[in-house]
C-alpha cells in the first residue's frame, strides 16, 4: 500500500453475527486501521462468549492513522438501549444501527475515513421498529443527497451489477426506464474505468423476460425500451452485448467474455451469486463519494455467539475496499 488508510466497520444487526466476525477479522493483521462503530459492551461481551482476546481503544480523529494491531479495535461508541441476547431481534435496537451507518457515512464525507465496510443489517425489524428502510445501498445513497448509484457484486472475476434493487417484483417492469438504464450503464463503465482500472469495459445485459422477450411474444419491456436504449448507448462507443436471455448470460460463453453482467433486478442475479460464492462475494455501492462494500449474507442469528460464523465474506469486503482506495491514490 502507498498510504494507510483508514476503514470504518459497521457490525450491522446487533443480534446477529456481526459482532462476532468483526471481532474475528480483528484477531489478524491488516495493513489498514480498523474503526469499528458500535457498543463497546456489546463488543466486549460477544468477544468472551467467543472465547477471543479484545482490547478496545477509543477513536481520537486527530490522532494520525495507525497499522491495525490484532486482538485490537478502535472503536467509536455508540449507546444501545438495553442489552443484547445473540439471536433475538428487537425492535429497540433498530435506531442504534441507523445511527452506527449514520456516524460511518459522516466520516467518510468528512474524510476522517477513506471507506466504510458493513456487516448484515436486518431489514424486517428496522421496518418493525417504524423506521423506513430498505437497504444500505439506498440508505447511503440517501445520506449522500439521493445520489444516484448501482449495486455491484464482485466475485473473483464476476461483476453482476443490478438495474433495480430491493423492489416488490411487480413494479420491476415500471423502473425499467431510458434515464434508469442510461444512468445505470454510463455509472457502471465509469467506475470500473476508474475504480477497477477497465480501460474499455465490456458490459453484458440481461433481458427482463424469459428468453428476451422472444421478439415480443413474452413481453415487450426488450422492444421497447432496453433495445433501443441500449442502441443509443452503442453510439457512443461503449462495448455494450444485449439483451441476452438471462438462462443463458451467466454461462461460461457469456461469462468469460464479460468485464460485468447487468440484471434487471435482484433475484434474476443474486441466486446465482450465492450459490457460486456465498461467504466470499463483495457487494459494492458504486456512485458514492466513498467507497463502500459489504458482506454478501444476513444476520445468521442462529450463529451469533457460536464459534461457527464465518468471517471470510467480511474479509473479502475489506479486501476489496482496500484495493479500491490504492486506486484512488
């Protein structure tokens, strides 16, 4: 690394295993400072029901960055109101993790921070507790002045960016709009010039309906609207395929050839993403003024406070954020 840098985690649902493979991923070396936004107490409990070591230090942003010390975490407080039990959702702990993504945002717009990492949220509960939300990537995206932006699965050499994100499946046909795919495409083929440093970037396209539409016989969203929108995008040089039946794109003749897949909506890609690489996929928020990726599973609240969750998607995402910041530098 040119510089070290300095990486905010989110532990996400406090229930779930968050905590835990926060607390993991701490017991390593990393060429990077970690500042963990979370209850301290919560962080220190969960480290003893897991039987690893943990001293936490208190963040001081005036205090230059520091190589991550293992068994070590910075940490920046954040009260809980009451007492967690792994396992258990509840509703009072909802405003706690909007606020530790609230805290993780600020920072990095402060650029006390070159990047935030976050750990499973659960969205139910958040919603229960009365707080309208529907996913990091529109939270950030809000936070940051509705910017526009693009969830972007990373998995070895897999891109598989999404058109729509966390939408009942019924109003998918209606988001699929000219300025929605021009301003997905035109994002995606400048970040992966700029942040993944894909001189000319081939991008594939998923259609939305069986078969592409088959000519129209099986919807018309193809002929009318991506077709000619994706013809308008050719025009300006961009090495755009598409759309192809999304039963075939994902195949090794497609795959290979591809620098990203785009889907149309969420579970037209995410099944697929899971079954090839679930605990070691990147999800990223392009579009932000930070860089921000994420695991690739939930909460597990079965797991939490057992030594069976898996830290190595956790891993994997600060890998990614890492190599993300050297291209910046």
């Amino acid at each position: 690394m040119t510089h070290l840098k300095r990486i905010v985690l989110t532990p996400g649902e406090p229930a779930g295993i968050g905590p835990d493979i926060i607390i993991r991923i701490a017991q390593q070396t990393w060429q990077a400072e970690f500042v963990v936004i979370a209850n301290p107490d919560l962080l220190l409990q969960r480290a003893q029901l897991l039987g690893l070591p943990l001293r936490l230090i208190d963040y001081n942003f005036h205090q230059a960055t520091k190589i991550h010390q293992p068994g070590t975490l910075v940490c920046l407080p954040v009260e809980l109101a009451g007492r967690v039990i792994p396992g258990q959702l509840n509703t009072a702990h909802s405003a706690y993790v909007i606020q530790t993504l609230d805290i993780a945002a600020s920072l990095c717009k402060q650029q006390e921070a070159h990047a935030v990492v976050t750990g499973p949220v659960h969205k139910g509960i958040i919603n229960q507790a009365g707080i309208p939300f529907s996913g990091h990537t529109e939270f950030f995206s809000q936070v940051c002045g509705h910017v526009f932006t693009v969830m972007l699965f990373v998995l070895d050499h897999l891109k598989v960016a999404l058109l729509t994100t966390h939408l009942p499946l019924k109003e998918v046909p209606q988001a699929i709009t000219e300025k929605r795919l021009t301003m997905t495409v035109s994002l995606i083929q400048n970040e992966l010039k700029q942040r993944f440093g894909i001189s000319s970037p081939r991008l594939f396209v998923c259609g939305l309906n069986p078969h592409a539409g088959e000519n129209g016989y099986l919807g018309r969203e193809e002929i009318d609207i991506i077709i000619p929108t994706l013809n308008k995008l050719r025009i300006l040089d961009q090495f755009i395929t598409g759309p192809l039946s999304a039963d075939t794109i994902f195949t090794p003749k497609y795959i290979t050839q591809a620098d990203t897949i785009l889907a149309m909506y969420h579970d037209q890609a995410l099944p697929l993403i899971k079954y090839m690489g679930f605990g070691h996929a990147v999800n990223v928020t392009l579009g932000l003024p930070f860089i921000r990726t994420s695991v690739d599973h939930g909460t597990a609240l079965d797991l939490a406070g057992t030594p069976h969750a898996d830290a190595s998607s956790l891993a994997a995402a600060i890998r990614l954020a890492m190599t993300l910041q050297n291209s910046e530098c």
